[in-house]
C-alpha cells in the first residue's frame, strides 16, 4: 500500500513544483485557481490512503524569504508526513526558529558556498534517526 501512495504522490511533485514555482514569478491568479485544483485532485486519491506515509520533495533554489510561507501552509494543511527541500541556499544565519512549523521537526544541513543546502521536515510524532555523515 506505501508503495502505491508513494507512486500516485509522485506523479503530482512536478505539478506541485510548477505552481510554487510560478507562484513567485507573480503569474496570473488563474494559476492560483491550478493549485487549488492539484491540491483537490491530490485529496481525493490520498483519501483512500489516508494510513500511508506521505512524503514530498521539492527543489525550492532559495528557502529565505517568502517561499518559506507558502510551503509552511503545505504542511500545516496536514497532507504530508516528510516533506524534503533541496537547494534551501541557507546558511547558519538564519536560526531554525526562522523555519519552525508546529508539529513537524527541522534537520537540516545547510550550503557551504555557492549553492546546495537541505532541509527535512518530519512530523513530530514520527520516530527517525538522524545522521551526521
């Protein structure tokens, strides 16, 4: 069953990454609209697989600033379990207080130089073991 949800989940990571993404280029609100109905269409198929892990990832290129909001709504909604963000470009300026979202977790692992970065956000009622290398 995990398999199947984690497979069904996958086909909507790239729609989910073109709408963030067109999001902070300020297209249209018609794209707000596309959103609403990816996130509808999404509901309907995880609500038969409301047990499975959900998990997501997403390649922000930058977490500072707004991005950061839009994707804390993701996982206040409650749809996912681990949500994965690459290329977060942050570094240890910004304190994790920064990036807190009520009942989810935060490892990170930020950017040396240049680029990279990465962020997990778990629920908080999941155990895990992190890892330092």
């Amino acid at each position: 069953m995990i398999l199947s949800s984690t497979i069904i989940f996958k086909e909507y990571k790239l729609q989910l990454e073109i709408i963030l993404m067109a999001m902070f280029l300020e297209v249209a609100d018609e794209n707000m609209l596309a959103e609403n109905e990816i996130w509808a269409d999404f509901d309907e198929i995880t609500k038969n697989h409301s047990f499975n892990f959900k998990i997501a990832h997403i390649n922000a290129n930058s977490i500072g600033g707004f991005k950061f909001y839009e994707i804390k709504t993701w996982l206040v909604s409650g749809r996912l379990d681990l949500l994965v963000i690459s290329e977060s470009k942050i570094d240890d300026s910004f304190p994790d207080s920064m990036f807190h979202v009520e009942g989810f977790r935060l490892c990170r692992s930020d950017r040396k130089a240049g680029g990279g970065g990465l962020m997990v956000n778990v629920r908080s009622d999941v155990c895990f073991l992190g890892s330092d290398s």
